[in-house]
C-alpha cells in the first residue's frame, strides 16, 4: 500500500509541474493579453508549485527513509538524489530568482535561469516517477 501511495504522490508531483508549467502559465499569457498581469498570476502559481513540490518531496524522502536498511542500495540512493535536487531547484527557484523577476531585475537572464530550474525539476521529477513505475515481465 505505502508502494501504491508513493507512486500516486510521484505522480502528483510531475503532473503538478507538467500542468503548470507547459498548460496553464502559457495559456495565461495567451489569454490575458496583458504580460504583467499574467506575469503576476503566473508568480502566484508558481509559489504554490513550490508548496506542492515540498509537500511531495518530503513525502517521498519519508518513503524512502522508511525502506532504508543498513545499507542504501543504488536505486534507493538514486531516488533521494533526484528528490533533493528537484527540491533544492524548488526552492532555489522560489527564494533566489523569483524576487529578481518581480523587481524586474535583468528580466530576460533571471527568467531564463528561473525557466531552466523549473525544467530541471520536472525532469528530476519525471525520471523519479519513471523510475519508480512497477516493471512488467515481458
């Protein structure tokens, strides 16, 4: 069951980021028209995001500190990298550049560095999820 859940809250996580980031925050800037107001509603789910990705992430490291024995084996080790760097990227992504974007502070390079951190959480996030994904014997 705690398996099942994990893979459910894994889930949550990359779909979170996958729906924000590539569905809703374009299609406010497509259908707002106006790019500071987008802006400003694209930074408040963002923030939210973060709380998602923190809420997951602890969850997961929870998991995992749970099946830990003596030794961490490899896949298990992985898992918890890829958690802490996509929630190092959070909250990086949060702390450090979010309050340059909104005082608009060399726009285009924090927003590219902001952009680039996202993308990298989702991508830790999607292989985590990848790799926790039951395998099927063929």
């Amino acid at each position: 069951m705690k398996d099942r859940f994990a893979l459910l809250v894994a889930a949550l996580w990359w779909g979170s980021l996958t729906t924000t980031g590539f569905l809703v925050v374009p299609m406010l800037f497509a259908k707002l028209g106006n790019p500071a107001v987008a802006g400003n509603f694209a930074g408040q789910l963002f923030a939210a995001q973060t709380w998602v990705a923190l809420a997951c992430g602890l969850a997961l490291l929870t998991y995992f500190r749970s099946r830990m024995t003596e030794r961490i084996d490899a896949p298990t080790r992985a898992a918890i990298t890829l958690i802490v760097f996509a929630l190092l990227l959070a909250l990086l992504q949060s702390y450090a550049v979010s309050p340059r974007i909104l005082a608009r502070d060399n726009l285009k390079l924090w927003h590219a560095v902001g952009s680039g951190m996202y993308l990298g959480q989702w991508a830790c996030a999607g292989a985590l999820l990848w790799r926790m994904a039951p395998r099927r014997a063929a």
